[in-house]
C-alpha cells in the first residue's frame, strides 16, 4: 500500500506542481488573480486523478480485485498528502526562484477589491490592516506551508472519497484479465 501511496503520490504531485511553477515563472505578477486560480484548481484536479488511479490499481493488482471503502479511502488520502507536500514544495521553490512577493501582492489586490467595491474609509483600513497581517504572517514558512497545503488538501479529500465510493464495488471498472 505505502509503495502505491507513494508512486501515485509523486505523479500527482509532479503533475501538480510543474504547471504550477511554469505559470510562475512566466507570469508571476502579470497573470489576472481569477484566471490563476482557475488554471490552478483544473491542474489539481487533473493532477489528483492518481488518487483515482492508485486507488484502482491497488484494488486490482494488490487486493485481487475488491476494496472496501476505508481501506480506498486511506489510499487516497496518502496519495493526495504526498502529492499535497510536493506541491507545498513546488510552491516555495516558485516563490524562490521568482523573488515574487505574493502576500504584498494578494494584499494589494483585496485592498483594491474592496475599494472597487465602494468600501468605507473605516472598511479599508480594516482590510489594509487585515492584510498587512497576512503579509507579516505569510512570510514565516511554519504559516505559509500550511496555507499552501490546504489550497490542495481538500481537494484530494474530496477526490478520494468519490473515488472510494466507486472503487469499492468490484463491478465498477472490473480489472482486465490478461490476454494469453
């Protein structure tokens, strides 16, 4: 089980992370914020399909074909874990290699969300003071790895709970028997 959480954690984290730090390092500061994230969640999704594919593969190879829910479910979750610190790391090795501050520039673009909004004068200096926490907070790792991780996390979660409910019934795509 651990050397199929493991293989099926690393695609996924590869696949994750790699588009990742290219849309980094191309774009950076350039590239609208709702458009990045949009990029970002399709790529987790394609990327955590190795949960659904390590889920299966165990079920099939492994167990001969049938899993029980809790049992696919603790695949899943250790694939999405491991592909969740890899991209953990990938995104510190962005940040790194770019310079690019993002907190300054997350808190500038919520400061000027809520003035395009029409926020008070009292409302803004709320969220400038909200925000130059996050700034301050953001720059220590034991803060920011955290944050990064749940940006992925819930995603796998719910990913290896749909994909435990269909793996484990054994008639939802049957193994291949081999060809002679």
């Amino acid at each position: 089980m651990l050397r199929t959480i493991l293989i099926y954690g690393i695609i996924g984290g590869i696949i994750v992370t790699v588009p990742m730090d290219l849309q980094v390092l191309a774009f950076s500061e350039q590239m609208p914020p709702g458009w990045a994230m949009f990029v970002g969640y399709a790529t987790m999704i394609v990327a955590l399909t190795s949960v659904f594919l390590g889920i299966k593969q165990y079920r099939d190879k492994t167990l001969g074909g049938v899993i029980k829910f809790l049992p696919a479910l603790g695949v899943g979750l250790g694939i999405s874990i491991i592909a969740g610190v890899i991209y953990v790391a990938g995104w510190d090795i962005s940040l790194a290699l770019t310079k690019w501050d993002f907190a300054k520039d997350y808190a500038q673009s919520t400061v000027a969300a809520a003035q395009a909004q029409g926020a008070s004068a009292a409302e803004l200096e709320k969220t400038r003071a909200e925000m130059a926490e996050f700034a301050k907070n953001y720059a220590n790792p034991l803060y920011r790895w955290p944050m990064t991780f749940i940006e992925i996390f819930p995603v796998g979660v719910l990913i290896s709970l749909i994909s435990a409910a269909l793996l484990r019934n054994s008639r939802f795509m049957p193994a291949r028997e081999k060809l002679a």
